[in-house]
C-alpha cells in the first residue's frame, strides 16, 4: 500500500529532481543523462567471485545516481522506474544481442531479464519490488527497440541472508552462497526463452550476480551476461579492456 499511495502521490505533487534536488519534475534532463546518457561498460569487481559472468553496467554509483537509486528503492519513488529501466536497457545493450552472433541464438524466444531477487521481508518493509520493477522497465524499453525481452522473476531466497551493507567481498560471498534458488517451472522458461542476463539495481562485489548465476545454471538454464543500472566506481576502474 504504501508505494501504492507514494506513486499517486508523485503524479498530482510536483517534486524536486530526485538526483540533485533542483528543478520541478522526479528527474531533471542533467541528472537523467548522468543515468542514460553515457554509454554503457563492462564492468569488474576485485576480486571477481566465482562464476560472476560478464557484467556491464550503465553507470558509476555516485552523486545523482546514488540518489536516484535510492528514492527509487528506499523512498518508493516509483516514476524513476522508466529512466532507471531504460538505463538498465543500455547495459543489457551494450552486453551484445544474442542472435548477432554472440552464444548463437537465432530467436529462439525473447531474452530473458532474470532480476536478482530480494528478501521478502525487504520488499514488504518498501511496499514493492524495486529490481522487479526495473527490470519490466527495461524489457518494455528492449521490446520498443525492436529486441524481443521479457522479464522472468524465477529466481527466490531459500534461506534468510544477513544485510549486506557492512560486509567486505567474502563476507558477502559467503552470505550469499547457496542461497538461491529457482521455481518449481524454471526449466519450462529457460526452454521457451531465449539467453538470460541476469539484472539488479547495483553491483558492488558481484556476490549476489554470482550467486544468481549458480542457481540458474543448477536449474537448468544459461547465463550469458548480468547487466545493472549501476556499479561501484572501482569496478569501472578496474576494466580496462
């Protein structure tokens, strides 16, 4: 209910920009092309976590992404969904389209957007599900691009994790390792689809793609790629391919 009442909220209430506070709409033109307007990059946490696939990301977590990321998740500023998905879009771009000669996919079924799913108790404290929901985003911006994609949310926490925030790289691999898992009818979906590139909002050690990765592949399916709206500023630092 709450993100319910905060996005009606957001469409009669004029507000300031989300990203730097300035100006009367959720995302001024400046701060939305700090989100969309650079070109997408491959991205590499250190150390990379085993079985981490290759990551691209739209842009560096700093200043008004940050921000923007934030509203979107914690305050339920639920009209940054569109930028966010069509940033997220761009990196998912940028990861190369199957079916042009990357993985030899020849359409068989859309790409499928596969989000890194959050703790129940998460999303209910925020009133909705923010990777979720970027990822529709991103799939409605793919498709009107011309790329078949469709969002497939079969990915769920087996077991409760601890709240990554304090934790260093291991301690978040070790947080994370075997807790995913896929749905009962995953191996229908990855039949039907086409390749997976696992999405999230932000990428900091690359855990919890990882650990994505491993779930989708134990039940039967294939990454090719993870792509995210934003990584920390070092992964971008630490590619230089």
């Amino acid at each position: 209910m709450r993100g319910w009442w905060q996005e009606i909220a957001g469409l009669v209430l004029p507000s300031p920009c989300t990203g730097c506070g300035l100006g009367r709409s959720v995302l001024c033109e400046e701060c939305r092309a700090r989100l969309c307007g650079r070109r997408p990059r491959q991205v590499r946490p250190d150390p990379v976590p085993p079985g981490l696939p290759p990551v691209f990301a739209a842009a560096p977590y700093a200043a008004g992404v940050r921000s923007v990321l934030l509203a979107h998740k914690e305050r339920g500023a639920l009209g940054l969904a569109e930028p966010l998905g069509a940033a997220l879009a761009g990196a998912v771009q940028a990861a190369g389209i199957p079916g042009e000669g990357r993985d030899g996919w020849a359409g068989r079924g859309p790409l499928l957007l596969v989000p890194v799913p959050s703790a129940r108790r998460a999303v209910a404290g925020r009133g909705h599900d923010a990777c979720r929901r970027v990822a529709l985003a991103a799939a409605r911006a793919l498709r009107g691009a011309g790329v078949p994609a469709r969002t497939a949310a079969v990915l769920r926490l087996r077991r409760a994790v601890a709240d990554q925030a304090e934790l260093d790289a291991r301690e978040r691999w070790a947080n994370v390792a075997g807790a995913m898992g896929a749905v009962r009818d995953a191996g229908r979906v990855w039949r039907d689809g086409g390749p997976v590139v696992l999405v999230d909002d932000l990428m900091t050690t690359g855990a919890s793609l990882a650990e994505a990765a491993r779930a989708v592949g134990v039940s039967g399916g294939r990454t090719v790629a993870a792509a995210v709206v934003a990584a920390a500023p070092r992964a971008f630092e630490n590619n230089r391919n």
